[in-house]
C-alpha cells in the first residue's frame, strides 16, 4: 500500500517541461468530437488502459476486471500496461510528448493539470453526462482546474484524513478521550490543560499550520482564473498569530518548526503526542509500529474539511477508440469493481452508490471499524485542499514562512506577503 499512496503525494509535472518536450497546446483532436464518439460510438476493438504500481500485488484484481469487461463486450480486445511506482511522472510526460498515451491512463489529480493544461485530455463529462451524478462531488472537482473548462477524469480510489487521540495521554492529562478537540479554539484550550497537568511533558498540538488550516477558515488560496495566489489575508495572518503564540506559551515542542522535526505522526506513534492524523486505516498499521498503543487510540472525524487524496482515470483526446475508452474507465470504477478492490486494500470508492455497501458504511465495534466509518463517511465532504498547482518548491516556501512568522521572527503578515509573492513568481516561472 505503501507505494500505492505514494502516487497521491508525488510532484506534479510542469506545464514548461511540457512545453519543452515540444508539447504545444490544441496538438490533439477537437474535444466535442471526440466527446460525441464516446458518447454514441459502439464498444469494439481494441483499448489501453495504464495503471500505476499495481503489479504485481494487484495483478489478480485488474486481471479479473478486465476479463469483466471483454465478457461485457465481446470482441474488445484490452491492452493493459502498468508502470512502475519510481519514474512514472516521467513516463507520463514522455509518453505525452510522443503522443504515446494508452486510451485510459491512471492519473491522480496534479499528473493529470498539464496535460489538461496543454489540451491533451477529454472533457469526460462532455463524454459521460452521468459523472457528476454518480461519483462523490470532491472526486469530480479534483478534476476541475481553475482557469480551465472541463473535468479531465474519473475519480477512481479515494482517501482522507481522520483524527486520532491517545486516550491514555488524554485521561491521564485530565481531559475527555469522548469529547476530543473539534474547533482550533477547543485544541488550543486542550492543549493548555495537558501542558498544565503533565508539567509540560505532554503535547496535543504538535505540528504547524499549512495552506489547509488556511482553507478550513475560509481564506481563499487561489484566484479563479489560477494565475495568483491569494491567500495573504488579515484572517490567514490572525491565524498565524494564534499559532505564534501557542508556539511561544509552550503548547507544541520546540523542535516543530525546524526541518529535522520528526513529526506529528511519528511522536504520535511513539507514544509522546497525544493527536495526529491519517488514512481511515491508521489504527491497522499502527497496530504493527505500536500493538501496545493501537488498541488504546480513538478516531473523530478530521476538524475542519476532511482533505481528499484522490487517484482517477483520464482519457487523451488521441485516443482512436473514444467509446471503448469512457466505457473501459467507467467499468474499471464501477461500485462493484471499486468495492472489490478496496476489499483487497486500504482505499474507499469514489461512487456515491458505495455509501449502501455495509462494508464501508458499518462498523465492526473496534476502534479501526468506527475510524473506517468516520473516514468513508467523510468522504462525502472531503476536498482536494490543497491546489494543484502548489508544487514541491511551494511548498518549501510556505512552510518556511509559516515558520518565522510562528517563531516570531516576522511578522504574519510579512510571512504571507512573501510566501504569496514567491508562489506567485514560482507559478509564472
């Protein structure tokens, strides 16, 4: 699962290295063209889809899949190419830029931005006027771009985040392990009553904020049309203070805004924290890090939007089977087959028809069952947060100027002026 989830955190491909492997922009077919092929056109010959790092583990599983849709459609004759975890950015681009692309390629959100961006992929709602109607609607958007018309994917496999809490540092710190932090008020209260009783020993706070703290206050990241960023507001600034001066008064450690920091989740696991957050099966794994601490940890739903990590289906515009390639991608993420697979594995379909299948929507009675369902449930609200568009050296800046400004060595508004300003430059690179 491992490198499975790695490809929902990879780096985007850039729309200049597009650009310069000679990709220009309108070099594929007329999108309503090739819309209307798909839509009317009858299901035959043959069709490519592209998978990422699901050799061999999950050879079985899309062996079988595929066998459904030939059965479905007799005489379809299916190629199915799967590319390592290592590299596969790289391919993808390659592959673009000698419009090699199979007739279905797996894509999370941020590979599939610049080959939108450069008019490389169907529209599939021109081509599957059902989409919005039958995937949850975060799926759908992470698909959408500012700027940009047009949903450039099928949402395939889904995750998001759930909070999770020590209830023994809780207990022992003199808080309610039932009634956990829900409000940045409420944990910042919390965390004031654990350093107070464990005498500073204790943590509940134990990461700085990023630009989904951001978003969860209403502060805009982005411009509509995705040329700026947007999100040097007073609110984003007041929120940094408030930070600033939790980080001053002792509620998180010291070492939270240096680049050695072990993390929220690691110190979670080791037993020193008493909040972090996750997949809705981090109770599972946790019980191989930590059997003594997992038995012992609750889940409440992620404060705030629940973020939605997403991995999906996107169609190239070249394809010279339309038809079979919407029917292939929405077979592939059908309720039966997205069920069948996260059966196999730690991920939640992206069909609105999932929320009747038990298995996602009842309990077992443990604490993994009951974050299962917190995590599924939350799905119906979850959000791709985090723009597209914010790639690694974004990221870098922004955390760095979250940091001086919480340490106190700038001013918030500073910090975000000069986060904005380099994002911006970055972004126009």
């Amino acid at each position: 699962m491992r490198r499975i989830w790695a490809a929902l955190t990879t780096t985007a491909l850039t729309a200049a290295a597009l650009t310069g492997c000679g990709l220009g922009a309108g070099d594929s077919k007329n999108s309503d063209s090739v819309a209307s092929a798909a839509a009317t056109g009858e299901v035959k010959g043959k069709v490519s889809i592209q998978t990422w790092a699901l050799k061999p583990k999950f050879t079985d599983y899309m062996q079988g899949v595929i066998d459904g849709f030939k059965k479905k459609y007799p005489g379809v004759e299916v190629d199915w190419l799967d590319q390592p975890g290592e590299g596969y950015s790289d391919k993808v681009l390659s592959q673009a830029a000698s419009g090699t692309l199979p007739d279905v390629v797996n894509l999370p959100p941020d590979f599939a931005f610049p080959l939108a961006k450069k008019d490389v992929l169907l529209d599939v709602a021109k081509a599957d006027p059902k989409l919005a109607d039958e995937y949850v609607a975060g799926g759908v958007e992470a698909y959408r771009y500012n700027g940009y018309q047009g949903t450039f994917g099928y949402p395939w496999y889904l995750n998001t985040d759930v909070d999770y809490w020590n209830s023994d540092l809780l207990g022992k710190d003199g808080l309610d392990p039932k009634k956990p932090p829900t409000s940045l008020d409420e944990l910042i209260a919390q965390a004031r009553v654990m350093k107070e009783k464990s005498g500073g020993q204790d943590y509940l706070m134990s990461r700085k904020p990023g630009l989904g703290d951001l978003y969860d206050i209403g502060v805009k990241i982005m411009a509509d049309d995705g040329k700026s960023f947007t999100f040097n507001t007073p609110e984003a600034a007041a929120l940094l203070d408030r930070y600033r001066d939790a980080f001053k008064e002792g509620l998180m450690p010291n070492g939270v805004l240096t680049d050695t920091y072990a993390g929220n989740s690691k110190l979670f696991s080791a037993g020193t924290v008493a909040w972090t957050t996750g997949g809705g099966n981090y109770i599972t794994s946790l019980a191989t890090d930590n059997p003594t601490l997992a038995p012992k940890v609750v889940a409440s739903p992620a404060m705030g939007t629940p973020p939605l990590y997403v991995q999906g289906l996107s169609i190239p515009k070249s394809t010279k089977n339309p038809a079979a390639a919407v029917a292939l991608a929405r077979w592939v993420t059908s309720p039966e087959n997205q069920a069948a697979f996260a059966h196999l594995t730690s991920v939640f379909p992206s069909t609105k028809a999932s929320a009747n299948d038990p298995f996602f929507s009842r309990s077992d009675g443990t604490n993994a069952g009951n974050a299962k369902v917190i995590a599924f449930d939350s799905l119906a609200k979850a959000k791709l947060i985090q723009p597209v568009e914010v790639d690694d050296a974004m990221g870098t800046v922004v955390k760095q100027q979250f940091a001086l400004a919480i340490s106190g060595r700038s001013s918030s508004k500073q910090a975000l002026d000069t986060a904005v300003a380099q994002c911006d430059k970055l972004l126009k690179g």
